[in-house]
C-alpha cells in the first residue's frame, strides 16, 4: 500500500478502531496481510521467495501423558515465548502454532535477501535458549528437546478456503520443512543444500545425511547443524 501504519502510541488509534492493529505473528508488523489480503494484492495468493522454519518439541506425546496440563501449558508457553523472541528479532513470521510445534516465515512481509541466512541464525539461537528448558518430574529435570529444519524457495502465501478462511503457506517447500524438521533430532538444525550455500561459510565443517523422507520421493541431502 506504500502508506507508513503505526500499530504503537496515540497515531494508531485511528487505525485500531478500524481493526488495524499489531500482528500476533510478528509485533513489528500489522495485521492487514492476514485480515485483508486479497483487496490489497489483488488476489487469494502470491508467490514468493521465502524461507521456512518448522520447530518441534520432542517428547511431546509422553510428557502430555506423564505431566499434568499446568506443567505441559508452561512448557509450550516458554517454547512459544522462545519462538516469538529470536524469530522476531530477525524480522520472520510465526505463521501457525500447531500444538507442539510451529511454522515460521522468512523474507514476507518484511524482505532480506539474506533470508535463508536469517532463518538458520534464528534456528541457531533457538536451539541455544531451547537447550535450557527443562521439565521437573518429582525431583528429577527433564530435559526438552527440538527439532528444526529448513527450506527455502518459492512459496504461495495468502488466503486458503472461504468460509472458513486461513492465511497460510503452501507448497513443496513447506512440504520438505516440515519433514526435514521430523527427521531432527533433539538439538539438530537439519538444512537442505539450497539454505547450506547460503550459510556455508558460517559452518564449514557441517555433517552431512542423506534423508529418506516420508512423502518425499527422492533421498533428500541435508546438513546437520547444532547451536
């Protein structure tokens, strides 16, 4: 739209009574891709290029099994809250919160060309503050493990459906991050070969694993990376 929003102090006033406000997928944007993207891009969905981020907390079944409900609510609220502070401060999106896991976004709305580097950086980071969680049972700490893996190419973002309508991301690189991210293990960035160019020189010592992915036809090489 080519027109400044200010979703803080008294100037956003006007624009939150229009229901224009700050976006709960990243707090430095507002909320007028997911509420009215097709008046403003003309249709249901572009394409662009973008990487993606799935994260996953691992043991998540078990714990729900063996913790009560407050114990699991903390968890995913401080996995949450890890999420939020170091894929924000690299300028992505957290798209979906998908019970124990989530899918972010890097280079829409807010552009990088160095987007796959963004997203491994923050991936990097998460790990590192991951790495601190812990569940208490009895008198013994759990260590929490996450999976994360990346992707990046072209992607189709907008609306999906129209009753009941989402705003979202599709396509085969969504797809393979998804499923890179569960073939990580505890503690593993899994990149593919298209994100590594971009970062190789950040690990140049990275171990590589050729990956049989589930709906994936063809072995999939991926770099193993950790914080």
């Amino acid at each position: 739209m080519h027109v400044p929003i200010p979703i803080r102090g008294p100037f956003s006033i006007p624009f939150r009574m229009l229901g224009i406000k700050s976006s709960r997928m990243n707090p430095n944007i507002c909320t007028l891709c997911e509420t009215m993207f097709r008046r403003i891009k003309k249709k249901k969905q572009v394409i662009v290029p973008a990487t993606v981020l799935f994260a996953d907390v691992r043991g998540y079944t078990s714990f729900s099994e063996l913790l009560d409900s407050p114990q699991i609510i903390n968890l995913l609220s401080g996995f949450y809250e890890d999420c939020g502070s170091v894929i924000w401060a690299r300028d992505g999106l957290i798209n979906k919160l998908i019970g124990d896991a989530i899918l972010a976004i890097f280079n829409f709305p807010i552009e990088h060309e160095d987007h796959p580097r963004q997203a491994v950086l923050a991936g990097i980071e998460l790990q590192k503050k991951c790495g601190e969680m812990k569940l208490i049972d009895g008198l013994k700490d759990i260590p929490v493990g996450i999976g994360i893996g990346i992707h990046t190419g072209d992607i189709s973002i907008g609306e999906v459906g129209e009753a009941c309508r989402d705003f979202t991301a599709i396509g085969k690189v969504v797809n393979l991050s998804s499923r890179l991210q569960g073939a990580a293990m505890p503690g593993e960035v899994l990149i593919t070969e298209d994100v590594y160019r971009q970062v190789a020189e950040l690990f140049p010592k990275a171990e590589t694993r050729v990956c049989h992915l589930k709906g994936i036809e063809k072995p999939v090489s991926a770099y193993v990376l950790h914080a």
